[in-house]
C-alpha cells in the first residue's frame, strides 16, 4: 500500500492552533476511511479522530470540541484542524488509511509539541 505522508506538525504555545495535513497519492485502491492516531513518550498509540468516505466522524473524548477532522475525497487528503491545544497534546501524531481492499498503511509521523 502507498504510505501517506503527513505535514504540519511543531512547536506552539498552549492555547494556540496547528492544522495537520495527511495526503495519499498514486494508490490502486480506493479509500474507505482515514484517521489520525498520537502517540505520546512512554504511552501506546491512541486514536484521535476517524472519518469515513461518507464523512462520518468520531473522536477521542479529550479531544472533542477542540479539534476537528475533515477530508477531501477528491484529494485523498485529510486534515486534521487542532485549536486551543494544550501540553498533554504534545505527541506524534499518525495518519492512518483503511482501503476498500481490507489493507491499510501508516504514515511515519509528525511530532506536535505544546509547551506550557
């Protein structure tokens, strides 16, 4: 599977915003749903937000109302819109794509820092 590959993580201050950007480009396959997963220092990988071809959408609970996923089917884009973000947010941050073919593939990661 082709992996996605994501962009616009780094360093903000608590309270700020950051806008991840995750993009799949010359797969076979077509796209069922895709999502954002975080992985903090010393913890397992946990999902943030998932949304389907259809636009469906789910969210972690400590994030719900701050943060909002969106998807550009046309693109094989999806983004993930993160405001007033605080410290216990800093991890990398994965972007996940499940094919309609039952694979799916991981993008390598981009780190977000919320310091203090």
């Amino acid at each position: 599977q082709v992996q996605p590959v994501e962009s616009g993580g780094g360093l903000v201050q608590a309270g700020g915003s950051l806008r991840l950007s995750c993009a799949v480009s010359g797969s076979r396959f077509s796209i069922a749903a895709m999502g954002w997963y975080r992985q903090a220092l010393g913890k397992q990988r946990e999902l943030v937000a998932h949304i389907t071809s259809g636009g469906s959408t789910n969210y972690a609970d400590s994030v719900k109302g701050r943060f909002t996923i969106s998807r550009d089917n046309a693109r094989n884009t999806v983004y993930l819109q993160m405001n007033s973000l605080k410290p216990e947010d800093t991890a990398v941050y994965y972007c996940h794509v499940a094919y309609t073919s039952g694979g799916n593939s991981w993008g390598k990661g981009t780190l977000v820092t919320v310091s203090s």
